[in-house]
C-alpha cells in the first residue's frame, strides 16, 4: 500500500514533536518532610535589687523635740540702733606725676640706650608722612612712618614740626624737630620770679567741707592806717605885770 508524500511528512512531523515533548519532561522528585525541632526556654527569675531583710525592716520614729524659741518673741526685729560713724578727714589727693617734657632729643630709653638720635626731617611719599630720624654721633639716619616700631618704641603721629613716640607702656613722648636755637633754648635754665605769678594757690589746707557754687575767693583789704594828730605845745612866754 503505497502511503502519499504529505501522509508521510505529517507523520514525522508528529513523531519529532513527540519525542522533543518527551525528552523535556524531568523525572518528579518526592517532596521531603522538614521537621521544625523546638527548643524548650527555661525561665528562671531574674534577681532583685531587693534583700528580704528590705521588706522587713522596721524603724523607729524619732520623738519629736519641743521648740525652745519663745512664742512671744516676734521672728522680726526692728534693727538696732547703730552709732554715727565718726568723721574722717578726707585724704590729699596725690600729685599727679608730671607729664614728658618735650625735647629735641629722643631719649635714650626709646633708642636703646642711644641719646644721639633727633628729628631732623618731614617727607610726604605717596601721600604717606615720613621722618627723618639721625644720629649725630654715628651719621646714621632712617626714615619711619607712623605705626612703625623703631627700636624700643612706637611712632603715633608726625607733622613737620614735631613726632609723637610712646614706648612698651604706651606713655607718648614729644620729640621737637631738631635746631640748635631751639636745644639752646630748652635747656636754658628758667627764672623762678616770672613762673612764681602763674603759680596757683594751694587752699587744701584752710577749705574744709562741702563749698557753695557761688564761692569767690577775694583778697581781703587792709584798712588804712590811722594817722595820729599831735599838736605842740604853746610856747608864749608871760612877762610880768601883763595879763594872760
């Protein structure tokens, strides 16, 4: 029996189809069991911070003491009478220290120890003050502006006449630009009768108190001294027989 072409190829087609289906398929595997083993937790009771001697302990209660404050005594009391304090005599002020005189000279404290240094010159760079500081004794100079440390000082202000230095304390010296008119003239000795009129006078010792805003302090005037009026004697002679 003679079997047509699409008869075969169908059924190779099927037997293909079948054995890739079959070959796919894997072999079931049983499932196993899982047991859950339990562990059995003991509790055991945690310990206290409590003894059995705290639950029953017994203490006795202190007797009350009685008050030994007076009940009639008030818990306020005026303040005592106290005396008025003595008087005290209010103390001289002390003398203010003088300040620096000026000099021309700078001292040979803010020039360590060098007392050669003046002020001989004033420039104007870029808008900025300078100074010219020299030494007559070694010819050396500098020029400093201000804010400048210069060996054991500090430079505060300069102008054309005269600087400002002050040392480690911040006490200020003024040096003078520097003439030989002007060195002669300060250390010229200074008459004590033309100072003795700008002298102020020292009440301290005859003002006590508290004094008026109206105070004046006047020269007391002397009166004038009287003049004694003699007359002198009569010196008319009486001669004989003649009344008086």
């Amino acid at each position: 029996m003679a079997l047509s072409r699409p008869s075969v190829y169908g059924g190779l087609t099927a037997l293909i189809i079948g054995a890739y289906w079959w070959s796919g398929q894997e072999p079931e595997i049983p499932k196993r069991k899982t047991v859950r083993k339990t562990i059995p937790v003991t509790t055991e009771a945690s310990p206290s911070d409590f003894l059995e001697a705290d639950y029953t302990a017994r203490f006795v209660k202190p007797a009350v003491q009685p008050s030994a404050r007076n009940l009639f005594m008030p818990l306020v009391l005026p303040p005592a009478a106290t005396p008025a304090p003595a008087p005290t005599v209010a103390a001289k002020p002390e003398k203010a220290p003088e300040p620096p005189k000026d000099t021309v000279r700078i001292p040979a404290k803010l020039a360590e120890g060098d007392a050669n240094w003046a002020f001989t010159g004033f420039a104007i760079a870029n808008g900025v003050k300078m100074a010219v500081l020299e030494n007559s004794s070694t010819k050396q100079s500098g020029y400093v502006k201000e804010g400048d440390p210069w060996k054991a000082a500090f430079v505060r202000r300069i102008s054309v006449e005269r600087i400002v230095l002050a040392d480690k304390d911040g006490a200020e010296q003024v040096i003078l630009r520097y003439s030989p008119e002007l060195e002669q003239k300060l250390k010229a000795p200074v008459d004590p009768a033309k100072t003795a009129a700008t002298k102020p006078v020292d009440l301290s010792s005859v003002l006590r108190g508290p004094i008026g805003q109206n105070l004046q302090i006047r020269p007391i005037a002397t009166a004038p001294k009287a003049t004694a009026k003699t007359t002198a004697p009569s010196t008319t002679a009486k001669t004989p027989g003649t009344k008086p």
